[in-house]
C-alpha cells in the first residue's frame, strides 16, 4: 500500500517476470540493429574483397560528373587523393551501382518509367527526352536561328565548291518521328497537337530546296523506308538505343558516297550491304538508352540485330577520298559504317566543333581539342575532299555548333546575321505560321 495523506491506493500488482521480458525484447533489438549497421558498413569491403558483387558503371543523371582518378602516392603527394577517394566512394563502393539499379527496376516494374534524360515508351521503347517531339516544333526565334544557320551554309558551300571542296549538309532522324506510335502517352499527345504545324525540319527543307544547298535529308529518308520496307527489313532503331541501328546507318553512308560522287562530279569508290549477320543482342551503341537508365535487367532490350555486311560495290573501281564529318554523335554510325571497308583515304570526325577524332578502321581514337585545327581553318579544311555536317531534326538550331560561321571567317567572309538579306519573296516562302 502507498499512503498519499489521507488516501490510501492500492498498486495493481505486475505479473513476475514482465521487466525482465522487456529488457530482453528491447536488447535484442539492439543487438539485430547492431548487426544489420555492422552489416550495411561492411558491404563496401565486402564487395571489394569478395567480388560477390561486381561493380558495374553507371550512366545518366547517376554517373559521376567526372572521370575517376585511380588512388596513387601522385595524387596523395598533390592533395587531391581525398577528392579521389571520396569520388570512388560516391561512385562505386558500398553496392551503389546495385542499389540504384534496383530502384530505377521497382520504378519501371511499378510505373512503366526511367528517370530522365531516359523515358519509357510503349513496348519496352527507350527515347531520349532531347528528341522528342516537343522540341520540334517551330518557333519564331529558334526558326529564325536555323535559317541564319542555312544562309551561312549556302555560303560557305559556294566558298569551299571554289576549291574544289564538297560541303554535304546531313539531316539525321529522331526515333521518335519514325516509330511514332511507341511514344509515351504524353507525346502522343504532343503529335496530335502539333498535327499540320510547321516543325523544324519542315522550315529546313524548305530552306533547303530554295538555296539549293547540298543535303542529304536522312531524317526524310528515314520516313521513306519506313513506310515503304518490307517487314522483313531490320529496324532503323533499336529499342534501347537513341542512335540508328548498324543497319540502318550502313544503308545510309552508302548513300552518302553515292551523293558525293554525284556532286564531285568523278569517280569515287562505293559501297553497298551485300548481307546480314546474325547478332543476339545490339552492338556498339545500339543500346545506349538501355545503358543510360541504369536498370538491373535489360534483357527486355535484348533484340537480335542483324548486322550490315558491307564490301566495295561490284566493278567499282573508284578512288578513295577524304572525309571530314562535323556534328553530333550521330555520326558514329556512319563512320563505322564507312570504316568497314577501305573507301575512304582519311577520315576524321569534329565533335561538335569541340573535339578531335581520328577513326582507324570502324573505331574512333585519340580525342583532342580542336585547338590547332581552329587557328588555321583555312588549311585544316582544306585537307579534305568532303565536309559533311551533320545535325538532328530536333536540334537544328544547333546546326554546326558554330562551325559554319567559325569557317565563313577563316575565308575573308562575315556571317550573315539578320534575314532582312533575303528577298521578301524567299522570305514569305519560309514564313512558318
């Protein structure tokens, strides 16, 4: 009994043996939680040690921003092995690969989508958000940009022609425009808004057609084939890649060699696919996108892809020539395409009017800044016997990342920078409402 002044209050007596019961239950708690923390810190050791787990790299938005550097005495002497340390760390150990991948999995497996710049089609359909349909539709100012672009081109055009230069403009296609009915939903809805509205590449081919610019309009092309192939043919994009199949871009620089024999005028060598091999699953970037979503299985991805054979055209009897390409890394397609069989004598890729690559054989090597071949434009073109510049439909404001307008300077010719120097004429012909 407890006595509180003059009240008397009886305790409820406990049943014998409940602190005890208490006690146990809360330790062992704490000794599973322990374990489970000891566990969770032990995974990067374990990882390392056992190699249970392999790291596997990622892509997209997860990747590091940097290269990583290796942990050496150079970089611990120079201060920076913390900063590398802590990269590898962020990267790699502590099954982070794994762990995202699995968490980018539940969300595909749960809503049907990746995270950006990754989105999730229709089919198990990969796009690339920069290419999708939205973009391409026509504003005043960005179709204001591409048609000072094009004047510029059909100037620089006229100027390397008077050297005996080829200039070939190169519009490429985006999945999207050719497989149109595996967009996601929201995209769909994006085309039929636009339906019967000037795009981009509507405004350029017109601009094409009227300046009578070189082009081979692939993206127009691509269209072409898709309405009009055999079911038979091998698709002109993999469903986990952003860029054209092998094949695709096989058909297309045999078609690239023929335009530019055509307009120098001689005989240069040709190719032509005279087959197929079989591939179980995508090669080189075919599967990109499946890459850049980082997601634990990608076998759904996993399409055979017949891959181009490729050999000198029968009777051909050509000579090689040299080939500059400028543009965007729908480019790779067509150099190891080209790079198959020795048709060219030289060929070399400006990266976005960025970076240097020289390409042996279907393989591009040994990247560098462009920063020699920009303080002499005038000789570092006039080493070829063809400029091709390439560029997306999606993306033609951005035609020549500067290129065209760094060249017209290197010739003794400003750029053009209003449109008031076409005739109202051509201009109400381009006109895009």
């Amino acid at each position: 009994m407890v006595h509180c002044g003059s009240s008397t209050v009886p305790r409820t007596p406990r049943p014998s043996g409940v602190n005890a019961s208490s006690t146990t239950r809360v330790r062992t708690i704490q000794l599973l939680g322990s374990i489970l923390s000891a566990a969770v810190l032990s995974l990067p050791g374990l990882q390392s040690i056992t190699g249970l787990a392999p790291v596997c790299g990622l892509g997209g938005v997860e990747s590091s921003p940097r290269s990583l550097e290796p942990l050496t005495l150079g970089n611990w002497s120079s201060g920076s092995f913390q900063e590398a340390l802590e990269a590898q760390v962020s990267q790699y150990i502590g099954l982070r690969d794994w762990m995202v991948r699995l968490d980018n999995e539940l969300r595909w497996r749960a809503f049907g989508s990746t995270k950006r710049p990754v989105v999730a089609g229709r089919q198990h359909t990969l796009f690339q958000e920069g290419y999708l349909p939205a973009r391409a539709l026509a504003h005043d100012f960005e179709a204001t940009t591409i048609l000072l672009h094009l004047v510029n081109l059909l100037l620089l055009q006229t100027s390397l022609d008077q050297r005996g230069i080829c200039l070939v403009l190169c519009i490429s296609p985006s999945k999207g425009a050719i497989y149109p009915e595996v967009l996601p939903f929201d995209q769909r809805c994006v085309l039929d808004a636009i339906a019967g509205r000037k795009c981009f590449h509507d405004v350029a081919r017109e601009a094409v057609r009227i300046g009578r610019i070189r082009c081979i309009d692939f993206a127009q092309q691509f269209r072409d084939w898709r309405a009009n192939d055999p079911p038979s043919t091998p698709p002109l994009f993999p469903r986990g890649g952003t860029h054209w199949s092998n094949h695709a871009a096989a058909r297309a620089a045999s078609l690239l060699i023929d335009l530019v024999e055509k307009e120098l005028g001689r005989d240069i060598a040709n190719i032509d696919i005279t087959g197929t091999v079989d591939s179980a699953v995508p090669r080189d970037d075919e599967d990109d996108l499946t890459n850049l979503a980082n997601l634990l299985c990608t076998s759904r991805f996993n399409d055979a892809s017949p891959q181009p054979v490729l050999a000198r055209r029968n009777g051909d009897r050509g000579e090689p020539v040299k080939m500059l390409f400028v543009g965007t890394s729908f480019l790779w397609g067509l150099t190891r395409a080209l790079g198959q069989v020795p048709v060219l004598a030289d060929m070399k890729v400006w990266y976005y009017f960025s970076s240097l690559f020289e390409v042996a054989g279907n393989s591009p090597h040994q990247i560098r800044p462009l920063t020699a071949e920009k303080a002499d434009l005038t000789a570092a073109i006039g080493a070829y016997d063809v400029v091709v510049i390439e560029i997306n439909e999606s993306v033609l404001s951005d035609l020549g990342q500067g290129f065209v307008e760094s060249a017209l300077r290197s010739f003794g010719r400003e750029p053009v920078t209003s449109l008031s120097v076409l005739p109202p004429e051509v201009l109400r012909a381009l006109e895009i409402r």
